[in-house]
C-alpha cells in the first residue's frame, strides 16, 4: 500500500512538473517563425525560438502567467495561462505580418492626418521609443534630436553661446519652417534660439517634411519644414517627471500632467533647465554657456458631440552668458556675449463636424519674442509680434477622395531697441493666403496629391505656389514617391550670416531693390521591405534637387562705407543629392544605417562655388538593443566630411560616437548617456578664433565644441 502511494505521489509530482512547462510553436500561416521573441512578464525574461520555431520556458509557477510573442514584420501578440496547464504539449501561436510599425504613425503636418503609409508626401516621423531614446541624450533641447536626423544638420552660428539653426540638404537655417501644432511660432527674430529653447520633453511625435511645403504653409518651408507636436491627454491619466545631470555642470527638470475628463481635458509642462559655463578645452573661452531657462505651458481641450478645441499658453524666461571664464565667473574685463529672451504663445484651435464627410477648423495665435544680445561696446535688441488666423474646409467626397481648402492671415512684426547713432531694422509684413489641396485615389496602387496656394505678402506681391506629389504601391513590399512644389521666403535680416555676428553694421532691407527668394525642387524615393530570413530588412532611397533663384547675400554697402547690406544675388544656389536609409530587425537588435550625400552650390556671375558650412557625405549608424520593459541599449557613429568654411579654408572630418543605457521597471527608468566618447572636438584639430582672447575674431564652427560629455537622470511615471 505504502508503495502504491508513493508511486501514486510521484505520479502526480512529474505530471504537476510537466505542466508547469511551457511549449510553444510561433507561425505565420504555413511557415515557423525562428528567432521570434517571447516576453514572460513574470519572471522577467525573454526566450528567442529556435530553428523550428519552438520556445521552451521551464520553471513556471502556479497562476496566471503573461506572455508576449514577437517577430520583426509581425504584429506582436499578447497572451496569459492559467499554470499548471491542462497539457503539456505544445501551443501553436500565429501572428500576423502588418505594415512596419512606424507606417502606423498618423501625420499630421500633411494636412491630410493620413498614415505614412498612404501619404504622398515623404515624410520623415520621430515618435514614440526614438524620441524617448533622443530625449535621454539631449533633454534641454531638440538640437540632437533633429542633427542625427538623416539629411539634417544643425549649424551652430555662435562658437560661445551655442546657438544653432536647422539645414535641410544643406540649405541655410532661414529656409527651415519651424511649426509647433501647425503653428508657425518660430520665424525671424525668433528663429536664432529657437533650437535651444525648445525641450522634447512635451513632445509626442516630430515630422520632416524635406522639399518644399510652402503650398502647404506658405513663405519659409523652401527646404522644408519641421512641426513639433504636442503631447495631449489621453484615455488614462499620465504624471510624468525627468531628471538630468550632466558633466558639462548642467542639470534639467521637467514634469508633465494630463488627464481627461467627461467633456473637459487638461494638461500641464514646465521644465526648468541651467548650466555652468564650461570650458572642456580650457582656452578661456565656453563651449556651452551659463544660462538659466523657465517654461511653462498649460492648455485646456473642450470636446463636444460636433464641436472640439483646445486653448493654451506658453512662456518662457532665458538668460544666456558665453564668452570669457573669467568674465563669467569674476566680472573682469573679456569677450562676452549675453542673450537674454522672453517669449510668450497664446494658441487657440476649433474644430467643428459639419457632416460625417466635412469639417471646419479655425486656428489662431499670438507670438511676442523679445531678445537682446550684447557683447563689448555693442548690443542689438528689440521686439518681435506675431500673430496668425486660419481657417480650414475638410471634406470627404468618399473614401478615394480628399478636398482641402482654406485661407489665413500672418503678421509679421519687428521693433528694434533705441540704439543711437543706428538705422533701426524695423519691418512689417502681412501676408494674406488661400489654398486648395486635392488628395485623389483612383485605385488601390495609386495615390495623387496636389495643391495651390497664392500668398499676398505687402511690399513684394503675389506668390503662386502649386505642388504635386504621388505615392505608388507596387505591392505591399515595394512603393515609390514622387513630388515637386515651388517655394518663396520673404526677406529679413534674421538669418545665420547675421547671427553669426550680432548684426553688427546690418542695415535694414530696402523693399524697393530686393525680392522674394524663390525655389523650385523635388524629390524621388523608394521603399521596400522584406525578410531574410529572420531578419526584417527596409530600404528607403530619396533623391532630390533643389534651386534657390535670386538669393540673398550679404555684401559690403555700396552706399555706407563699411556697413553691410543684404541683396539679392546674381545666380541660383542648388542642392542636389541623395539620402540612403537602411533598417536591419533582428530579435531584440535593431540596426539603422543612413547616409546623406548633398552636393551644395552657389551659381554666381557665372562662378560656381561650394557652399559653406555643408558636409558633402555623412554617415548616421545606430545600433539598438532591447529588452521590452526591462533594458535599452544604444550605440551611435556619426561621421561628417571635410566642409568649405567661410574663410575659404577645408575644415577636417571628423566622427562623433556616442553609448546609451536605460533600465526600465513598471514606474520609472534610469539612464546614463556617453555622448561623443571619442572627445571629438574643433579645438583639438583646429582653431575656432584668431587674434586675442580679450577681443577673438570667430571662424566658423563646424564640428562639436564641447567634446565628451556624460549625462543620466531618472524618469518618473505615475
């Protein structure tokens, strides 16, 4: 008897043990599929299938047990047992292939609030895990975010105070819209700091669109246009908070709140970022300036059975001192140079359904900017208002058609400061525009796109603005763009030339003798996508031309002897060239490859020269590893080319190399970020001024002044 027991005892011992085995098969349709992934929440693992496609997990406890099965191409699947399981054979799991995850993104900076995948416009998205995985690396601002961007490139204009502007295939910063919910709140004046002011912190996706967008926003997207949208509240409540301590002595705190109501939903960024000035090549001069900056942005969205909107505010307070340690630092005489910036935003939108096919939208804002820079003996100062009115007709003649119309109203000012003795550049330009855009499918391969916008802007006249673009489907693997538009940008002096020197003996445009800058351009991609075996593979190939006719340059004045006067140039510049991005999947590794080649040139008096200031090839790698909601690891290699300075020298080529690391748990993450390990830095191999350090003449920057830096912070989510 005793023995019966025991066997009866063991009996049930080895089955209980079996059972608490998990064996799974992962297939799409008839084929395994080896190296998928499986997520055992529980115990905090993850288990890649073998060549048949099987996945053993052993030492399973008793109760409810979570999994998630994924594979590169594959919608990822979640699944729970109850262990010990009924059987201990094994449980077939299929997946199913879906478009590639960012083709799921919603654009909106098309207008047309379409997926990537059915709109004809190339557009280039940075969302979700990318931006966070950005955000860690440069939490004060978005200028990394947008630099190791493919084919964008942020200029530093200031070797002391860090400012930067945004070139798209190498053309000049004032030819980069800068949106932030489709608002245009980032232009003139406003434009030398903008990069540096902006945290990524409230952000929930950025869009590129690279050509000209000015048929879809008017004057200043003629290299293209970047609109930053905002994070807004969802179903479930978020509290978010970030830390950030860097080696370079600073530090950046931001918080996020929003929740939705029944009716009503709220939400609220502030952040507050500071650093010390810091000097990692220790010749007396900063790398990154002392600043202190404020932020704060609440809005309020109302939502109705027919009728939504959302109001909001925004500020921001900065002060900015680079130049001289020892000036910074004990007030003794040096070179400095100090901004100090106040910037308020009021944004109002309304959306109301006509019908299930037709809407209206009304969109307003306000923009006061106000900025003064100083530096020895000199300063520049003054007041820059914006404010900006749209309305907009959606309709839906069927599911193949789209109609787009509108019309809108953009003033433009600037006040210059009482400076004595100085010929104020004071401006004001209203514009006046009405657009139409038509998005038509005759067929499930083919997508066309086109559109109109005739500007009015006050002294320069009429632009007319058509555009075009056509997205082909092949088959679901393979799908090719293509797209042309004309562009215009109104002058100003607020550009990189300008900046680059405090605006020192600028003078003032003469509307009688200059023109609108105008362009013409477009672009060819391809994509396609498949599996060797299993790894994922996508391909994105752009090639793309622009010309820029009647630029404006900055000349010595042929009327006031040393004084300096924009005009508009006696040629073109064009950009032509190609970008080359390349997507390896492979389990929990994910490797981005990215090349842009941009051949840039002036055309003028006949004289063809190579633009300053643009890296004919660059190189963007990234390799990602990652554990789902446990670790993410980063490497990065950056490589830019020789570039032509201003001085009609070569600078050096250079790479930047960079490692990131973030452990996730359920409420909070930590990371730490090794940025440019490789300590690569302009004042190792080359000069950033001539003359003396009380009085330096600055040459241009074109590689990294502050070299290696580490930073890490914590990541709060409540």
């Amino acid at each position: 008897m005793k023995l019966l027991l025991t066997g009866f005892a063991l009996y049930c011992f080895l089955t209980v043990s079996g059972q608490t085995n998990f064996k799974a098969v992962v297939m799409s349709g008839e084929n395994v599929l080896p190296a998928a992934t499986i997520l055992w929440k529980e115990g905090g693992r993850t288990f890649v299938a073998d060549s048949a496609g099987m996945i053993v997990i052993t030492g399973i406890p008793v109760g409810k047990q979570h999994f998630r099965i994924s594979f590169a191409g594959m919608a990822p699947m979640a699944v729970s047992y109850i262990f010990p399981l009924a059987s201990d054979s094994s449980i077939m799991i299929f997946l199913e292939e879906v478009e590639d995850e960012e083709e799921e993104v919603i654009v909106t900076a098309t207008r047309t609030s379409r997926t990537i995948a059915n709109t004809p416009t190339r557009t280039v998205v940075i969302s979700g895990e990318e931006l966070d995985e950005k955000a860690n690396m440069k939490p004060g601002d978005i200028r990394m975010l947008l630099n190791e961007t493919t084919g964008v490139q942020t200029q530093q204009t200031s070797a002391t105070s860090y400012n930067s502007s945004i070139r798209i295939q190498g053309l000049d910063g004032r030819y980069t819209q800068v949106l932030k919910d489709g608002f245009p709140l980032y232009a003139g004046f406003s434009g030398g700091l903008s990069l540096m002011q902006v945290v990524p912190l409230d952000l929930r996706q950025v869009e590129v669109i690279k050509g000209s967008a000015s048929t879809l926003y008017g004057g200043g997207a003629i290299a293209g246009l970047v609109n930053l949208v905002s994070k807004v509240p969802g179903e479930e409540r978020e509290i978010s908070f970030f830390t950030n301590v860097t080696s370079a002595k600073g530090i950046d705190l931001s918080g996020y709140y929003s929740q939705k109501f029944k009716g009503v939903g709220l939400s609220l960024f502030s952040s507050a970022n500071a650093g010390q000035p810091y000097d990692p090549a220790d010749i007396g001069l900063t790398a990154i300036p002392k600043f202190r900056r404020y932020s704060i942005n609440p809005r309020l969205f109302l939502y109705g059975k027919k009728t939504n909107a959302d109001f909001g505010v925004s500020y921001m307070s900065e002060d900015r001192t680079g130049g001289s340690i020892e000036y910074i630092r004990h007030g003794t005489t040096g070179y400095f140079e100090e901004n100090t910036t106040r910037r308020f935003n009021a944004q109002a939108k309304i959306t109301h359904t006509l019908s299930e096919r037709s809407s209206l939208q009304f969109k307003n804002s306000y923009n006061r900017y106000k900025r003064g820079i100083f530096i020895p003996s000199y300063g520049f100062g003054g007041k820059q208002q914006s404010y900006f009115s749209e309305l907009t007709y959606h309709n839906h003649d069927d599911e193949n058609s789209q109609w787009i119309v509108g019309m809108n109203l953009l003033t433009d000012q600037f006040r210059e400061d009482n400076q004595p003795g100085i010929q104020k550049r004071d401006y004001k330009h209203t514009t006046i525009g009405a657009f139409v855009q038509h998005t038509w499918s005759p067929s499930e391969m083919v997508t066309l796109e086109s559109g109109l916008r005739a500007d009015r802007v006050n002294e320069y006249g009429f632009e007319w603005l058509p555009r075009i673009a056509a997205l082909f489907k092949f088959t679901p693997s393979l799908t090719a763009r293509i797209g042309g538009g004309i562009g215009y940008k109104t002058p100003t002096v607020f550009n990189e030339e300008a900046e680059r020197i405090q605006f020192q003996l600028v003078r003032p445009i003469n509307s009688a003798t200059t023109q609108n800058e105008r362009s013409i351009g477009g672009n060819i991609d391809v994509n396609y996508r498949t599996m060797i075996g299993p790894v994922s593979f996508s391909l994105n190939q752009l090639f793309f031309y622009t010309r820029l006719n009647d630029p404006l340059v900055l000349t010595l004045s042929s009327t006031s002897t040393g004084y300096l006067d924009f005009e508009n140039a006696n040629g073109h510049i064009d950009t032509r060239g190609l970008e080359t991005n390349l997507k390896f999947v492979y389990s929990n590794f994910k490797l981005f490859v990215g090349y842009t080649y941009a051949d840039v040139n002036t055309h003028f008096d006949g004289i063809l020269s190579w633009l300053p200031l643009t890296s004919r090839h660059r190189l963007n790698n990234v390799l990602m590893y990652e554990v789902e909601e446990k670790w993410k690891l980063g490497l990065e290699a950056y490589y830019f080319s020789e570039q032509k300075l201003s001085d009609n020298t070569r600078g050096k080529p250079y790479w930047i190399f960079g490692f990131m690391v973030e452990r996730l748990w359920e409420k909070f993450s930590v990371f730490i970020n090794f940025e440019n390990f490789t300590d690569s830095r302009q004042t190792k191999f080359d000069t950033i001024y001539t003359g003396s350090i009380d009085n330096p003449v600055f040459r241009d920057i074109y590689a990294p002044v502050d070299g290696f830096v580490v930073n890490g912070g914590v990541k709060l989510k409540l």
